[in-house]
C-alpha cells in the first residue's frame, strides 16, 4: 500500500502589537505565510491602533480601521493574492504615531516598489530575510543600490514595465538606492529594512 500525502494544517498567525514609547510595535515584522493561512493581530498596546496595508500590488489585506486597547482583536483575514509581500503600519489612534513599515510575504514573491516622476511609493519598505523586491518605473532611471551587494543582481538602471526581482541575500540590514533621470532635478531613493 502507497503513503498517502499529507495535507498540511493551515496556520492563524496571531501577530501582537505592542507599544514602545507610544510607538506601536509588531511582535512579527517579518511574517512569511502561506496563501491558505490566515493573519489576525492583537493588540497589547494601552491605546487603540489603526492598521494600514500597502497597495501597490492591489488589496492583498483589508486596512483595519481599529483594534480596542489592551487585547482587543481584529478579525483574521486570508491573503488576497499570491506570490508577493505587502508592508503594513500600526497607527497609535491616540497620538497617530505610527511604527516603521512592517512586511508580510505571501507564498514566494516581491514587494512591488512604483516610480512615478521620480518619487518612489512605498517608502521606506521591508522585506523578510531572504525577501524580494521589484521597480515598477515610469520611464528609465539610473540606479544605485547600497551596499551594492544587498541584493542577488547589480542593478545600473530600471527600465519599464520592471526591474528584475531582486532577492535580498542578507549580507546586510538594510539597503539604500538613489535614482538618477526622469523628471529634470527630480533624484528619488528609498530605504529598504531585510529583516528584522
């Protein structure tokens, strides 16, 4: 008789939220998932939070108007779409203080990253260990990344529709870029957190 296959459990992530000099905190920043599991957050903190979600790629999580003080929940939610990650924000609803972007990775794929006139949206981002990002630009810019060893590819410039997906190799915390071109004296950069 042949082994039956067999099918893995899908996981609620139950991420809490934290405050740290009125500063909402993630207890998860990182958050790699399946496309059947589901995320739901908790919040410790001693005020109510707000949570905000990345677009970019299209709704891939509802935003969360609020979660209670004190150990109030939100409702879980499934991924929307596949193979890609999403950056949220926790917003303190009292001082709307919010934290540093925060990422969620859905099955394997990039954080997308959109230059408009040279203004890149979002930043700054995070990705998990070993996370990917993609350019989506409007037109063809220089591009200098720092270190220029964060990522697998050297990258000199982006060209629409986009950017090879460039995977973090974790040699470093954090990488920077600066974009040359587009709009005459427009310069975009951003700010990528890897890990947490």
């Amino acid at each position: 008789m042949g082994n039956v296959a067999r099918k893995f459990d899908d996981v609620l992530y139950d991420i809490s939220i934290t405050d740290v000099s009125s500063i909402p905190t993630s207890g998860d920043p990182d958050l790699v998932m399946a496309s059947t599991d589901t995320v739901a957050f908790t919040n410790d903190a001693p005020y109510a939070v707000s949570i905000t979600f990345t677009t970019t790629s299209g709704t891939v999580f509802n935003n969360i108007a609020s979660i209670a003080a004190s150990g109030g929940v939100s409702p879980a939610q499934s991924p929307q779409k596949n193979n890609l990650t999403v950056n949220y924000t926790i917003t303190n609803l009292s001082l709307n203080k919010p934290s540093t972007p925060c990422a969620i990775q859905v099955g394997v794929g990039p954080l997308r990253i959109n230059i408009l006139g040279g203004n890149t949206n979002p930043d700054p981002v995070s990705i998990p260990d070993g996370g990917e990002i993609q350019f989506f630009p409007d037109q063809g810019y220089e591009i200098e990344i720092t270190p220029p060893n964060a990522f697998n590819k050297a990258l000199s410039s982006v060209q629409p529709p986009s950017s090879a997906v460039l995977k973090a190799t974790n040699l470093s915390p954090q990488a920077t870029y600066s974009l040359i071109g587009g709009i005459k004296g427009t310069d975009g950069k951003g700010t990528v957190k890897i890990g947490s």
